[in-house]
C-alpha cells in the first residue's frame, strides 16, 4: 500500500507561533498527528495591538521548541515526513521570515519538498480539516487582517467577489475592545460583554450597506464607537456599546453575505456551499446569523471547528499537503510576501479615494 504523504506545518504570519503535523487517510479525510501554538497576548496587551519587532523575536525564541513539540506530539520521527509547508504571506514581513527561513532550513536539512504556502489559502482550506469539502464554494474569510468574498472554483483558483475597504473585521473587534477598555484578545471578550448589554441601546452606522455590492467597510462604524466611548461612565454602558457592536456586525454580514451569494450564484449555477474562515468565524453569534442565512437561502453552511478558526498551522499543512499531491515545491530563495491576495486580478480596494 502506497503511503500518505506526511507534511509538517509552520506558521508565524502574525503573533501566534504554529507547528503541526497533518497525513490523509485512506478514504481522503485529515488526521492532525499534531497542532502546538504558541499566543503572544501577554507579550502585547499592553501595547493594545501587536507590535511587530516584539512579535518577531518571540517567533525567533520558540520556533524550534514548538516544532519540536509537533513531532514529539505527534509520535513520528522527523525523518518520517515527506514535505515542510511553512507561510510566505501574507503578513508581517518580520514575522513571516522567521517561520519561512526556519522551513525553509529544515527542508534543506532532511533534504525534503519545500511548500511556501499563502496564509489566506490556508484559512480557505482550513474546513478540509475536518469535513468534505466539495467545489465550488462561497468563501466568507474574517479574521484580524482580512475580509472578503472570494469564490473558490477549485484548489489554486479564486475570484474575489467582495472585500473590505478599510478595517478588517477582526481590526474593528479589536480597537473597539481597546476604546471600550478591553485588554487583548478583544475579539471574543466583545462577544462576553454583548451577552450582559442591550443591543439597541446605541444606533450604530452601517458604512456602505447599500452600495458596493458586497465591499465591506468598517472605519466608520469605529468611529462611531469612538465618539460614544468617550460619554460612557458605567460598565453597563460599555456591556450596551458592546451588544451594539456585535448586532450591527451580524447586521451587515447578513446582508452583505445575501448580496455574495446573488453574485456566487451567477458564477456557479448549482453551487450551495458557504464555508466561514478566520478568527472572527469563532464568533457564535456571527456563525449562528450565517448559519440562519444559508438554511433561507437553501446554502450548506460550514465552519471549522473552533479551534482552527484563528491562526494556526495545521491550515497551513492541509495547503501544503494539496500542493504536495500536485508536485507543486518551491525553490529555497522563495520571497516573504507581505502582501499576496488569493485574487492576483483583483483591484486594491483600500485607502482614500476609493470609489465603490
């Protein structure tokens, strides 16, 4: 019997350190031998963001530990995997280096496949993880850096329907956590507090809500939150602002995601399948809005469980062991790209003078 290719995973696009070693069963379904991560949020909260150089050298300090705690993990020898995938973008070029050239140092050392591999198309695939994943589908990726549509026709092969303007939507959770003086991570603690507040005591903005197809645009909403935050006195006020945030983003994401699946519908006749990535796709508010949404509009709706929704490396191993399968390596000078959309046709749509 011919063996399943075993790929080693790494990731550090941003500020979480990620090892894991993944293998395909023989029915084609994903065994994740391991998934370490190391988090920076102590690192950084103080600073309420990341800080790039901090981030790095962090990265530096754990990468061979966490790698090595994969493979002790997932009982292999490290002689037992037939490629290393690690993330060449997009990122934070000092953190992205870090990961790239320790994958890349491993490959040289085993003499093994190198696979640099695109962060977005990992949250794309990260759903293969766990369930059949059919093409066509419908992409939603939320997450801290990026928010779009993007219609997946097949592996390697993407069109970008819509994307934010502006913030991305785990941006706008975080620096409204932070003005409504929620240490990091302000994502899932802004979903804590909605829970306690009144979700129509604040009448939020919608930007761009009738126009811009399905373009999405948070920095006036954060705006917005700014002002308000500067009367709030009580912490009931900032339970409201919160309760306010969150409907007004499932508000939006309901009818933004309506207007992507018209425009997926017409790329794909019999496509019904809406899968939701990223950070933000933890959100179990968001997720059960989404999930309403599809059951309307006769769609499949899928997730990755919640422990793969945020930064992490087996997503990145799932992209390599694909790229594998196809022969697709690269070669050891392969650059960091900071930015490195999964739509190469795809307009910049951000900054002033944007016109939607």
């Amino acid at each position: 019997m011919k063996k399943k290719p075993i790929i080693l995973g790494i990731e550090t696009s941003c500020d979480e350190t990620a090892a894991s070693i993944i293998q395909e069963n023989d029915d084609g379904s994903i065994k994740i031998l391991s998934n370490t991560i190391s988090s920076q949020f102590d690192i950084h909260k103080e600073f309420g963001g990341v800080v790039p150089e901090l981030a790095a050298r962090s990265h530096a300090e754990k990468i061979d530990l966490i790698t090595k705690k994969a493979v002790l993990e997932s009982g292999l020898k490290i002689n037992n995997i037939d490629a290393i995938a690690a993330t060449a973008g997009p990122g934070l070029v000092v953190c992205l280096s870090v990961g790239l050239n320790f994958g890349k140092a491993v490959a040289a050392s085993l003499k093994k496949p190198f696979i640099a591999v695109n962060h977005l198309e990992g949250h794309a695939l990260s759903p293969k993880l766990n369930s059949k994943l059919d093409y066509p589908y419908l992409l939603l990726l939320i997450s801290g850096g990026h928010s779009q549509f993007l219609s997946v026709e097949k592996f390697g092969k993407y069109k970008r329907l819509g994307t934010t303007i502006d913030d991305a939507l785990g941006e706008a959770f975080d620096k409204t956590a932070k003005l409504i003086g929620i240490d990091l991570p302000g994502g899932p603690k802004i979903e804590k507090y909605a829970k306690f507040g009144n979700p129509n005591k604040f009448n939020l903005p919608k930007p761009i809500i009738n126009r811009g197809g399905c373009n999405l645009s948070f920095a006036g909403l954060k705006t917005a939150v700014l002002k308000i935050s500067k009367t709030i006195r009580t912490k009931k006020e900032k339970f409201d602002l919160a309760a306010s945030f969150q409907k007004t983003i499932e508000e939006i994401l309901y009818i933004k995601t309506k207007i992507a699946i018209k425009e997926f519908k017409k790329l794909n006749k019999y496509g019904n399948r809406f899968v939701v990535a990223g950070g933000v796709a933890a959100n179990e508010r968001i997720r059960k809005v989404l999930i309403d949404l599809c059951y309307e509009e006769n769609f499949k709706s899928i997730f990755p469980p919640l422990n793969l929704c945020g930064d992490n490396a087996a997503m990145i191993a799932m992209v390599g062991l694909e790229k594998f399968k196809l022969k697709q390596f690269n070669d050891l000078d392969h650059p960091v790209k900071p930015r490195w959309p999964l739509d190469k046709q795809a307009a910049f749509l951000k900054g002033a003078g944007v016109q939607l």
